[in-house]
C-alpha cells in the first residue's frame, strides 16, 4: 500500500514536471528573442516618439568590421537604394545569416543605417522554421495581439499573402494551425511569417534561406510574394536562379567582402 501510496503521490507527479520541463525547453530559443526584445523595446519607443521612421530609402553599410571567426572578418563598405530586392549567395559559415543579424541588430554594429532612422523593429526577419503557435490564425498572425489591428487591415493582408481565400475565407481567422503549424503546408508557414511583417509595417525583409525546405511551386510562390511587396528585401539563399533579373542586385560573400554577381 506504501508503494503504491509513493507511485501516485510522489513519482507521477514527478514524471509530470519532467515532461513540462522537456517541452519548456524547446521554447529556449523563443523565450531568448522575447527577452532580448523586452530590454530594448522601451529605448526604441522612446526614439519613435521624437523620430517618426518613414519607408526607407537607403541602407548604408560604412566600414562596418565583425570578426566571424579565427579565418574571416566581415568588412563592408556598401549603400543598398530602395526598393532594393537583393540576393547574396555563398558558403556555409560565409557569414550570411551574421550579416542578417548585423542588420536585424541582434549583434551591436554602430555603422549601419538606413535614412530616415530605422531601428531594430523596423526589420523583419523571416526565418527558415517560422514558430507557429498551436491556435488560431488570427492568434499567429498578430502574435496575441489582434486589438492592435483593424480587421480590414489583417483580412487585406492575409490577402496579400493567399491565406484568406486558402484557409476558409470569412472562417480563415478561426482556423486552427496546430502545434508548430502542423495543420498548415511549408508554404503557408512562409507566407504567414511574410504576413507577420507586413502586417507591421516593417521597412525591410531579412529572407534567411526561407525557400530551403519547400517544393519548387512553393519556392516560387515566395519568391513571387518578396517581388511584388513594396519592402526593400535581403534574401540569403542556397537555392535562386541568378537569371532572375527582378533581383536588383546579386552577391556572393566570400572571404568576408559582398562580391557583386553577373
């Protein structure tokens, strides 16, 4: 009886907090970017309300040194004109998604800017494996936040991005998306990632190998997305077809320095 008394009282719960704790621990990434984003955003608020950002109109990289590694030290010296819609290529461990970051300003660099002031949460970062929230798509789209946006302004956006007419309709904001968005295709994880941004007002798109794991129909569907929307893009990617000449400009990094391609 003692034993059996243990099992319940004591072991099960036990068993309970470590499952918890296995799940908590894939939020790790997630939870980091929250805080990173909690102790900056009251210095950017405080910058928007004296500093009004416009759409950008240029993107300036003066000088700006970071050391990747023991081998590579990323130097750039480089005015990106909007609306740009730029490809960059190259290596793995090239530093492409630190050049991502160095923009995003996840890693300090104090030479880099765009006209008319754009800060941190002026960029948006679509990334490989967007985190999808196990409920509905109105929750995933405003991040919990749907009191912030009109309902014009969130259906013209999952418009924009096909989601609407593809996931019921006047029902689309309802549907449920499951954990990690198992409910959803590669593709429309990617689009909703897009629709996040777009629903911001965000003045430019970091594109980190957002296309790596989708079907060619779907990568072009992305891709067709990147090139109609009005917001300067910076696309790292593996797989592209450097015949595309909606691209405004093509580089390869290699040896730490943005080489112009074709």
């Amino acid at each position: 009886m003692g034993i059996f008394l243990l099992n319940d009282r004591v072991v099960g719960p036990l068993t309970s907090i470590a499952s918890d704790f296995n799940e908590i621990k894939t939020t790790d990434e997630l939870r980091k970017k929250l805080f990173i984003f909690e102790n900056r955003v009251s210095v950017a608020s405080d910058l928007h309300k004296t500093t009004p950002v416009n759409d950008l109109q240029s993107l300036k990289f003066n000088n700006v040194t970071y050391e990747i590694n023991d081998k590579i030290t990323l130097t750039l010296n480089k005015t990106l004109v909007a609306p740009f819609k730029v490809l960059i290529c190259g290596e793995s461990g090239s530093g492409k998604t630190t050049l991502l970051r160095l923009i995003k300003g996840d890693i300090e660099a104090k030479d880099i800017y765009g006209k008319d002031m754009i800060i941190f949460q002026d960029v948006a970062y679509i990334f490989q494996t967007p985190y999808i929230f196990d409920t509905t798509l109105l929750d995933n789209l405003t991040l919990f936040q749907s009191k912030e946006f009109t309902q014009e302004k969130i259906i013209r956006v999952l418009k924009k991005v096909s989601l609407y007419d593809e996931l019921g309709g006047k029902n689309s904001l309802k549907y449920m998306c499951g954990t990690m968005g198992k409910n959803l295709s590669g593709g429309q994880i990617q689009r909703l990632e897009i629709a996040r941004a777009l629903l911001r007002d965000k003045k430019v798109l970091l594109v980190d190998e957002a296309t790596a794991n989708l079907d060619k129909n779907n990568s072009k569907k992305i891709r067709d997305l990147l090139f109609n929307t009005p917001v300067p893009v910076i696309e790292v990617a593996h797989h592209y077809n450097l015949n595309d000449k909606r691209y405004t400009d093509k580089f390869e990094l290699k040896n730490g320095k943005l080489i112009p391609i074709g």
